[in-house]
C-alpha cells in the first residue's frame, strides 16, 4: 500500500510541471524575432545568382 501512496505522489509531483513566466515567454519571442531578423537582413545583403541574373534580364528588356 505504501508503494502504491508513494508512486501516486511521484506521478503526481511529475505531472506538475510549471508553465514559463512572462519574461521567459517573451525572452524566447525576443530571440525568435532577433534570428529571423538577421536571416532577412542576411538574405537582403546577399542576393542571388537567380535575382541577379532576374535583374540583368529586366534591365536588358528596357
């Protein structure tokens, strides 16, 4: 019977996870949004060879 009372309270202190606070919340969205951030910037800096070559058609059709 012990076993069983001990098990129970095991699963239950296990089953009992706390959930993140506000600031852990939103220092987690912060870095989300600072990485995809950087990609976007990474990926304006750096274009192509498909947009570059994109551009030199439309430059050549005008």
């Amino acid at each position: 019977m012990r076993n069983i009372v001990g098990l129970l309270a095991l699963s239950a202190l296990c089953a009992c996870k706390s959930e993140p606070t506000f600031d852990e919340r939103y220092e987690a969205a912060q870095e989300q949004i600072t990485d995809k951030a950087e990609e976007l910037d990474h990926d304006l800096d750096n274009p192509s060879v498909a947009d570059t070559e994109v551009a030199k058609e439309n430059k050549s059709k005008k």
